[in-house]
C-alpha cells in the first residue's frame, strides 16, 4: 500500500515532486531506509548520486565538517579541501537519518544554499532531500528537541511506516525490489521466492536476510516455509529459564550463526577467493578476513582428502550467552 501510494504521487506529478522534501518515519525494521531507495531509483534523480548520512553515527564534533565540507587550513589538520556529504549529492538524493545541525540544514533546505568550513563562497544544493526517523517527529517537536521551523520544511509530504506485521500487503512488492537488488548485487539467477519463504515475517531486516541467503545459497538448499528457515540456520537453542533470558543475546548469536553461513557458501562459490567472496558480499577484504577468524572458518581453502573430496567445515563454539 505505501509503495502504490508513493508511486501514484510520483507518477500524478513527476516535476514537481522531484524537488518536495519527503520525510519517512516508523519504527526500526519498518523498512525506512528501503522506501528512500526505492523513491530514489524512481525519480528523475536517480541517476545522480545516493548519499546517505546516518547522522546518529558521527561523532558531534566531526558532524558539521562531515555533512558541509572544510577548505584547507579551516582547522587543525585540514591540510586540504574536502567537500562534504551534502555537496557530494548535487544533483541526486540526499538521504538524513536522525537530522541534526537544525539551523544549517533548515539554511539548505529554505534557499538550496551552503558554505564549507573555512570558506566564505556560498555553494548550491540541487537535489532531493529525504529525512528518516524513528518514532514520531511531532513528539520531538512538541518537547523541544527539534526546531518547528525545521518540522514544517522537511514535513512537505510525510510518510508513516506501520510495522510488517500490519502491512502484510507489502511483503510481495518488498520481496520483489529486495530480490532483484540481490540478484543483480550477487549475479546470480535463482528461481522466484516461494511464497511460503515470505510468511511469518516480523520487520525488513529479517525479510532482506532471508531474501539475501535464498539468493547465495539457492533455490535446492534453502527451505521453503518460515519455520524451517528458523530451525536450518538457528538450529537448536539452549534458553534458560529461570527469568534470565536475554532476546538480544539470543538475537545476536542467530545473527552469527547465519552470517556464518551466508560467509561460507559466498566462500565456497568462489572457490575459497577471499577478494571475490568480499566484492561479493559488500564488504571490505579486511572487514571479512575478520569475519572469518570471527566464525572459525579456515582461512584458506580446506586441502582435499586422499579420496579427493574436500573436508567439512568445522565451526569453533560460538561464545555462549
């Protein structure tokens, strides 16, 4: 339903639409991030550049010099220029999650214009802004943490994401647009998600990882319903319960043991080339030579037995809980 209404807006008013900041807010898991993407990939912007700034996730200090840019010698350290997120998405989208720096952002988005630290020549924005939230903006507004002004520029046309679970018609548009992202991402062909694969689903991050193994692993390996999904990849688990559960430690060591997984056959399916499976994966060489020793995989490709065959794959104990 959000998906035929946004597209309907796009579609009844392309021109002007293009430059209508959209904010985007749920709850995490909602799929925010997502619907960003996907209005991207369907405006006229969508050749430009993607640029997405999880505000939350840099340091307060370096948040302005981040988002605006510096000239040479605007402090300590800047030994030369460096132009900002905001100046590397003219001409694109530029995606703010959790905005902060009210007043400068509420300067950009009123008159398209910015200055980097250190340098007086004003320079010009032409793009799409989108803003992502978690919870309701109205709340941050009405206690004072973020600025009305701001509110009423960003909140042109809003976006209320409900959780999955309330949305159910949304799954097979979110299974379809993740699918082929993965496709094109892994360049690999695999028949279409068997609609039992996409039952019982509780948030986007768990459809993405679900949709992202059945397309690593194929179509003969993967199980078919929810359940067994669960069962094929968390296997048994100890839960004590003497009123000491912990759903995030149980969370993360699910999270391990499929990541584990998903390495493995990325791995095995480029024939143990660590800087394939990587390139493969979206993820640096460094990050995944880490990621193996994290999981006890070999760190290189298992020599073969005497009969040629190639030896399976122990895991080291995962770290208990």
């Amino acid at each position: 339903m959000i998906f035929r209404v946004t597209q309907w807006i796009i579609r009844r008013a392309p021109g002007q639409f293009a430059v209508i900041p959209v904010l985007i807010q749920g709850l995490p898991g909602t799929g925010k991030g997502l619907l960003a993407r996907w209005i991207h990939s369907r405006s006229p912007w969508r050749n430009g550049p993607w640029v997405k700034v999880s505000c939350a996730a840099i340091p307060s200090l370096l948040l302005e010099s981040e988002l605006f840019g510096y000239q040479k010698g605007a402090f300590t350290g800047a030994y030369a220029a460096k132009p900002g997120r905001v100046e590397m998405a003219h001409g694109g989208t530029l995606l703010l999650d959790d905005p902060v720096l009210q007043a400068k952002l509420l300067q950009v988005l009123q008159d398209g214009r910015f200055s980097r630290l250190g340098d007086e020549e004003e320079r010009r924005l032409e793009a799409r802004v989108l803003c992502t939230c978690n919870g309701r903006i109205e709340d941050a507004v009405q206690s004072g943490h973020f600025r009305r002004d701001l509110f009423y520029r960003i909140n042109v046309f809003r976006v209320d994401l409900l959780p999955l679970s309330d949305r159910r018609e949304d799954i097979p548009v979110l299974a379809a647009y993740i699918f082929k992202q993965f496709s094109l991402r892994f360049q690999r062909e695999v028949p279409p998600i068997p609609p039992r694969m996409l039952e019982l689903l509780r948030n986007i991050r768990e459809l993405e990882n679900r949709i992202a193994a059945y397309v690593l692993l194929g179509a003969e390996e993967m199980p078919e319903d929810s359940a067994s999904f669960r069962r094929h990849f968390a296997g048994p688990m100890k839960i004590q319960v003497d009123g000491t559960v912990s759903l995030k430690r149980i969370t993360e060591k699910a999270c391990r043991e499929l990541g584990r997984e998903v390495i493995l056959r990325a791995l095995q399916a480029n024939r143990w080339n660590r800087r394939r499976a990587a390139e493969e994966l979206k993820i640096s060489y460094r990050a995944l030579l880490y990621k193996i020793r994290e999981a006890g995989l070999p760190p290189k490709r298992p020599r073969r037995n005497d009969n040629g065959s190639t030896p399976a794959v122990s895991p080291k104990p995962l770290p208990a809980d």
